[in-house]
C-alpha cells in the first residue's frame, strides 16, 4: 500500500513497473483528487480501478460511535440515541478524523485545515493559480451558500471577477470533491449544461466552520446531507444520475434519473409533523410528477413519517436520520 504517494514525481511508472514485472498488486490511496486525475490515465490505462472514498455517511458514523444495527429492532430500541447522535453528525460532518475528536476545538482546527489545505494544495498548487484571492472569495461564497442555486454571471458581478475564472475556479472546486454542483433537469443535455448550478458542499462540518450564517438554516443542511448521500450512490451506480427541477411555477429539490427512466423525485422540508408540511412543497411534488411521469414521490422530513394520497399519487413522507439508515 502506497499512501500519500501523489506528491512523489514518477510514481505511477514505479506502480506500473511492480504491476508487470513482479505481478503485485498495489493499493494507492490519497486525500488528494490528483489521484483520480487524467495526468496518469496514459501511464496506468487498463491497470487501475479508482474508487472514490467519501466522509462518513450515517450508519458509518454510528459504528464509530459505538453504535451497531444490526437488526431494524435497534432501529426501535436505540432511536434516541440514535437522534442525538443524528444532531451531532448533521452539525459537524463526517470527516472520520473530526468525528473522533473529542473537543469543538479540535474538531474546528481539523476543518479548518482540510478547508485550506483543499484549496492551496488540491487547486491553487495543482493548476499553478495565481489568483488566490478570487479563488478564496468563491470558495466562501459558496460554502456560505449551500443548496442553493447559483449562476456565474451574477457571481462574476458579485466578486468582480471574469466570467471565465468563475467557471474555472468552479471546475477545479468540483474536481477537488470540495463541493458538488447539480444541474437543472431537462431532456436537453445542451440546456442541462447551460444551466444554474446548485451548489453543495462535500461535508456539512466545513459548512459549520467557513459558512458566514445569520440564522441555523436547517432545511439547507438537510438538503445538503441528501445530497451527499445521493452523490455517494452514483459513485456506486453510474447509471444514477441526479438533478434539480426548476421551472417557471414550481420546484423540486431532486430528480432521481436511472438510465434512461425518472427513478423517483424527492423534496426535503424542515418538519416535523403533518401541520407543518407546507401544501406548496407537496403542490410542487404532484405537478413534478406530471410532467416526469413518475410515481415514486418522497417528502424528507425532520421527524415526520407517514404516507397520503394526493391526486391519484402516493406519497411518502420519512425523518432524514431513519432515510440515511435505510439508503
């Protein structure tokens, strides 16, 4: 096993050497995405797998705790513990480091580090970027601003930058896994392409540390962590594919696409029981499912589980923590 290896120069050749002349089979493993990069693809055609490894998702998180569901049972017996720790999980991420930290301090001083360290090692060193200052202001910007749609021209205005560095800087943040960028849905890949991008962050403790927030914003967090969630399934489904629906009346927060069939659609609301769902999250739900022909519809919820029928149409209403186990 060969860790941290990126920084060494040459080192896919010295991999490929002892894959066809020794017959070993080595494991490389890195925090940087410049592993998962073209550079090497030449080298290592044919003779590597890549395997993205993301935070902790919850059930990860719970084993780490000391927390085993084993059975649905522990489900039932250990909800509250399980909902505590939920809240902990939905503040701070799930960087494994962070999550066995045991002071706030050292959990801040790790993410604010992993934050930086992203930025001038993953980015600014690897592309050679000179200005950092433009590439920090967007960083902020957009971890200040999770599950929300974002469109580069305005941001050019916003931080008096070129449109050009918007959208660089944007595809150097994605493929360094620092956040994650959904299109709107459309039959048309040109119109996908070309559309408002929703920005997500790759772990909610990054979010709580570098994100400029006037109020706790729990929907947005919500929303954030199915999506991470969602991100770590395509890595394992590559027909998965998943975006957001905005049209002119209404929006949903995801659409589900595998292959070539809308798999489900899915709205995430901060709620806690049934008063709470507001009518137009729903409304919005039904005239998705209309225009998608799709049937699975899935309300994510605080605390809220149950099942209506609206139009013909059922839909299920489940708490995050008890989705996050489930998926």
């Amino acid at each position: 096993m060969l860790d941290e290896v990126q920084y060494l120069q040459g080192w896919e050749r010295f991999v490929r050497f002892l894959s066809e002349t020794k017959n070993i089979k080595v494991i490389v493993t890195g925090s940087s995405s410049k592993l998962m990069s073209e550079e090497y693809s030449s080298t290592l055609t044919g003779r590597h797998l890549d395997i993205e490894v993301f935070p902790l998702n919850f059930r990860e998180f719970l084993k780490f705790k000391n927390v085993e569901l084993r059975e649905d049972i522990d489900v039932v017996k250990k909800r509250i513990e399980i909902r505590k720790l939920f809240d902990e999980y939905s503040a701070w991420g799930g960087f494994p480091e962070v999550v066995l930290a045991e002071s706030k301090e050292r959990k801040s001083e790790l993410l604010r580090t992993y934050f930086n360290d992203i930025l001038l090692k993953d980015i600014v060193k690897r592309y050679k970027i000179k200005k950092v200052n433009e590439l920090e202001n967007l960083a902020r910007l957009y971890i200040s601003n999770i599950s929300t749609i974002q469109s580069f021209r305005k941001l050019k205005e916003l931080l008096n930058i070129s449109l050009e560095s918007v959208e660089r800087f944007s595809k150097y943040i994605a493929i360094a896994r620092l956040f994650i960028f959904l299109d709107n849905f459309s039959f048309s890949v040109k119109e996908q392409v070309r559309s408002k991008k929703k920005v997500y962050t790759i772990d909610l403790g990054l979010y709580k540390i570098h994100g400029f927030k006037t109020s706790e914003n729990i929907g947005r967090v919500m929303e954030n962590i199915v999506m991470i969630s969602l991100a770590e399934k395509m890595e394992f489904n590559p027909l998965l594919k998943v975006f957001y629906l905005k049209s002119y009346d209404f929006e949903v927060d995801f659409v589900l696409k595998e292959g070539i069939k809308i798999k489900q659609i899915i709205q995430v609301t901060y709620a806690s029981s049934k008063d709470e769902v507001e009518n137009r999250e729903i409304r919005n739900l039904v005239r998705a499912s209309n225009q998608l022909r799709c049937k699975n519809l899935l309300v994510i919820t605080w605390d809220y589980e149950d099942e209506i029928k609206v139009k013909n149409k059922r839909i299920f209403f489940k708490p995050l923590w008890k989705w996050l186990l489930e998926s």
